[in-house]
C-alpha cells in the first residue's frame, strides 16, 4: 500500500471527539493553530467560494465565549427556576480549552450555487481541521446543538444576515489516551452499487 495513504487512513481512523473536561488546560502555540485554519483553507470549494469563516477565542477571549454561552442558555439568573451548576458548566467550558473555533458558513453572491453547498464545504473544512488536529497531537470536538444555528451566534461571529453559524471546535491538549473508535456497521451494509 502506498506509504501516503496508509498514514492518511490511520488518521482518518483514528480521529477521535476529546472534549474539554478531557483536556490538560495547557496552552497550544498560536502557529500551531494556525496549521490547522491552513488545512481547514483547502476544502473542497464549489466555484471558490471559500465560505468558510472562523473566529478564534483564546486567551481572555474564552471568557467572553463562556459568558456568551451561559447567558444565551439562562439570560435571568433572577428566576425560580435558574440552575447554576448548568450556567458555571457552560461558562466554565471554555476555559479548559486551548482555543475554541467558532465555525461560519459566509453566503456567497452566485445565485447559482445553493446555501447546502456552501454547508457542505464548510463541514469539509471542519474535518480538515479535525484530521490536522489529530494528527498534531491534540484533542478536538465539533460542537453543535440549537445555540450553535442561532442568530445571537453567528453576530458573535461578526457574520451576516444571510450567513450561518454552524457551531464551535474546541481544542485543547488531551489528557486521556485516544479513545478507541467503534463503527455500528460495515461500510459495505451503507453501500449500493449501481452498475447498469
């Protein structure tokens, strides 16, 4: 087997979700994130629309995302039914992030490419970066959920009206041993050939 093709199919494999409570808390140098946004830059693009966008939070910058976080899940921590366990583990999470990605979908102008398109490439983007990570060495989890497609998200992004939030990437050093990876099935039972 090729020598560059049995390392990529080990990276494939061996990606993992590592979230922040599974992290060291040590910092990651700022250029090696930078390596993985390079890698995320060379998605698959329909008509080079490059719709991806990213906001990096880092530094007190996480802070600023946890308090987002908390307050978007309970804005009045006035009420009876107000959970402060919840709030401080929104508003915590962050912290115990190197840097935390938040992830934009940027609608192009070309009418004729649909906004599922430039989801799709975005989401290639996403895994660029997953696939880098791993293979530096560093824990990572896409994080999506109902906050993560709301309008309050993708301001906090400084995006558009016609533009979509799609979520936040945490990264941080793992202080767990890679996971072992399970698939339900074979690819072969998701599989239909068509040959005439």
């Amino acid at each position: 087997m090729n020598e560059h093709l049995k390392f990529l199919k080990e990276i494939i494999a061996e990606r993992r979700t590592i979230k922040p409570d599974q992290f060291t808390g040590e910092k990651v140098d700022d250029l090696i994130i930078q390596q993985v946004l390079d890698a995320a830059n060379w998605a698959p693009t329909h008509g080079y629309t490059e719709p991806w966008r990213f906001t990096v939070f880092t530094e007190d910058g996480l802070a600023t995302l946890g308090d987002f976080l908390a307050n978007y899940d309970q804005p009045n921590r006035d009420v009876e039914d107000f959970n402060q366990v919840r709030y401080d583990r929104l508003r915590n999470s962050p912290l115990k992030c190197s840097h935390v990605i938040g992830i934009g979908m940027k609608r192009g102008d070309n009418p004729k490419i649909p906004e599922i398109e430039e989801i799709c490439a975005t989401a290639m983007a996403v895994q660029n970066m997953w696939l880098t990570a791993h293979a530096l060495g560093l824990g990572s989890y896409w994080s999506t959920g109902a906050k993560a497609f709301t309008p309050e998200m993708r301001d906090l992004f400084g995006l558009g009206e016609n533009d979509l939030s799609l979520g936040l990437f945490f990264i941080g050093k793992p202080a767990i041993p890679n996971p072992k990876g399970r698939r339900i099935s074979k690819v072969e039972d998701k599989t239909s050939w068509v040959r005439r």
